[in-house]
C-alpha cells in the first residue's frame, strides 16, 4: 500500500465510531476479470491478483472491530465458467488456504465455509478441512468463505430438508418458522449480515445471502475487487453508520441513541 493511501485508511479507521460498527460483513467480490483485460492480461490474472485485497479486507475489518466477514468466492453458477478459469481457481484457492493458515491462526481468525463443498475437488476440501479444523478455537474474528454456494441452492436444500422431516414425521408442520429456516440454512451459527458490499460497479446481489440480508445495508463501490483496499472498507463502515436502521419501524419508534 503506498503511504498516503496507508495515511488515508488511518485517518477513515479514527473516525469510526466503535460502539456502532457492524458485527457481520459481508462481501460481493466482483471485477477480477474487468481488471484483468483491463491490464491486458487474462482472466486468471485478475483473480491472482485477487487475494491481496482478502488480506486487506480481513485487516481492515479486524482492526475495525467486525466480528464476522463472509466473501462470495465462487457460486454454483461458477462451475459454468471455462474449465482452465475454474481449474486455476481451485488451485488458486488450495494455495491461498495453504499460505494463509498460520497468518489466519497468530491472528485469532477462525476460517469457516458455507457452500456445496461436497462438490468441490478432494485437494480443496482437504486444504479447507485442515485450515478450520487449525483454527477452530479463535475467536477474534469469524472469516467465512461461501464456495460453491448460492442462496437458491441453500434455500432448495433447506426447504427439501424440512418436507423430508415432516412426511417422516420427524418434524410437525406448525414447528416450522423463522427461527427453524435459519437454522437448518448453511449460515446457522452466523447473525445475518449488517452491511453488504459489491465491487466493481454493479448493484445486484447475485443470488447471494438473499434470506440473511433481508434488512442489511448495501454498499455499491466502482472500485474493482483487485483495487479494493482497508480504506474501501473503512469508508463502508462509514457509510453505515450514517444510516438510521429502521427494520420496519418509524424514525420516532426508534430508542433514543
């Protein structure tokens, strides 16, 4: 990071007010490939050049005091991209864990994954096993990683789940509410998100956490995810806390902060 922008994130992170910060981050990682043609490079190239801002953003949100950071690494729509782009994804992903194990440990991350990761290859999973089952017991900060995930297909799952049970009458029908839906979802065990990010410019969610982000705030950013640094994430942060969080209510039913 070259020092003004280092000199710019520090003077966003003392502005952020500690007692609001959000507890769970999550993040729509777009535009590698934008950037990479941009640079004249392939495809692959940008999503190398992909990983320094994990590092930054996990940084950023730790020291901000986030509790808990999800990235959308690769969707089940993934799986359609060119077969050398997603060979060279999952052996991007198998060296990145690999690399960043002990760094995630001495840093009290806790690395957990949401996804079809049966569907992943034996090299990732085992990488991903191992690199969890390390860092278990931190408990700084929760970083997860969605993989081979998208929301229908976790809602698909869930939904058969719950119909399986209550024909086998395991499971009665007027036992089935919120509370049960969020807990047979593979993001059980995490609050929803407070604060969603999108790089690159687009504003849709793609099929990302389309339950848990029912009353989160969304943050639309230009920057292509390979640009994306700390002070990125510390002006989201910001942005947050400019806005008056409703969930429904008027301004006036609102506790006095």
């Amino acid at each position: 990071m070259k020092n003004n922008d280092a000199r710019s994130a520090q003077e966003l992170r003392q502005q952020i007010d500690a007692a609001r910060v959000p507890v769970h981050v999550a993040v729509i990682m777009d535009g590698n490939g934008r950037w990479a043609e941009q640079q004249g490079n392939d495809r692959i190239s940008g999503h190398l050049h992909g990983v320094q801002p994990i590092r930054e953003a996990l940084t950023a949100a730790t020291e901000a005091g986030v509790k808990y950071l999800t990235l959308y690494a690769f969707s089940t729509e993934n799986w359609n991209r060119p077969k050398a782009e997603v060979d060279a994804l999952m052996e991007l992903l198998v060296r990145t864990i690999a690399g960043e194990v002990d760094e995630l440990d001495r840093n009290g991350v806790r690395l957990h994954a949401i996804g079809d990761l049966d569907s992943l290859p034996q090299g990732c999973r085992t990488a991903l096993k191992q690199a969890m089952d390390r860092t278990a017991r931190n408990g700084r900060i929760t970083l997860t990683l969605a993989l081979s995930y998208s929301s229908r297909w976790d809602i698909l799952r869930m939904v058969r789940g719950i119909a399986t049970d209550i024909r086998e009458h395991r499971l009665d029908l007027h036992a089935v509410n919120e509370q049960l839906i969020g807990q047979r979802l593979s993001t059980n065990g995490l609050p929803c998100p407070d604060l969603l990010i999108r790089t690159s410019g687009e504003q849709r969610i793609s099929n990302f956490l389309l339950w848990e982000i029912a009353y989160a705030e969304l943050w639309f950013t230009p920057v292509l995810w390979p640009d994306f640094r700390k002070q990125h994430l510390f002006q989201a942060i910001l942005d947050y806390q400019r806005r008056e969080r409703r969930y429904g209510l008027t301004s006036e039913q609102l506790p006095a902060s």
